[in-house]
C-alpha cells in the first residue's frame, strides 16, 4: 500500500467522492478502533478484528469509487468475493444490530468529517 500525498495509485472506477486515498481511510479507521493497519489487514477470524475489517471496508466501498478487487489488495490480498462478502455482512449488521450500526455511523464521522 503506497499512498504518496494522498495520491490514489490504486486503480479507480471513476473519479472518487472523497480525496482521501485507501491508505489515509485505513490509517484514520484504525485510529478511530485503536489498532494498527497491519492488525487489521491480518487474517485473524476473531470476531472484533473481522466486525472492524467488514466496516471499514463498508466505508471504503461506500464512500468511493474503488473496487472490490483494489479494496482486497488493501487487506493483504483478500479476493474481491471475499471483499463484496464483508460489505454484504456490514450492512446485514447494520440492519439488524443497533449498536454495530451506531459503530458504523461513528466511523464515518471519525474519518470524513
């Protein structure tokens, strides 16, 4: 992952909603959970660091143009069905979970506010 003044050098669909890069959205997410981005990008199947992996990826996909096969590449090389699969399980979540929902909603006003 290489983001040189926030310059996305990851490839894009169209031009982004955001000028923040996946580097500086990945860096600010794991700021708002307290953990670092390799800790994130780990393949750990512990419920906390898969919950924060789906959500940031949620944000990421939601909030600009990347896709799911540059977002994985970001997660130390998750598959784009695996990618689309979190996003998938993040709204599920958000859906029927108040409290993961409201996790959610902070997240996004942590890292595009």
């Amino acid at each position: 992952m290489k983001c040189i003044e926030c310059v996305c050098v990851l490839p894009v669909k169209k031009v982004m909603k955001t000028h923040l890069c996946l580097q500086k959205i990945s860096e600010k997410a794991c700021l708002f959970f307290d953990m670092s981005v390799d800790e994130v990008a780990i393949r750990n199947k512990k419920t906390a660091y898969v919950e924060r992996r789906q959500m940031i990826m949620r944000a990421i996909k939601q909030n600009t143009k990347y896709t799911f096969k540059s977002i994985g590449k970001t997660f130390g090389g998750l598959d784009h069905t695996t990618v689309m699969h979190s996003v998938k399980k993040c709204i599920d979540k958000c859906d029927t979970e108040p409290h993961f929902n409201n996790t959610y909603n902070n997240l996004l006003s942590f890292i595009f506010d």
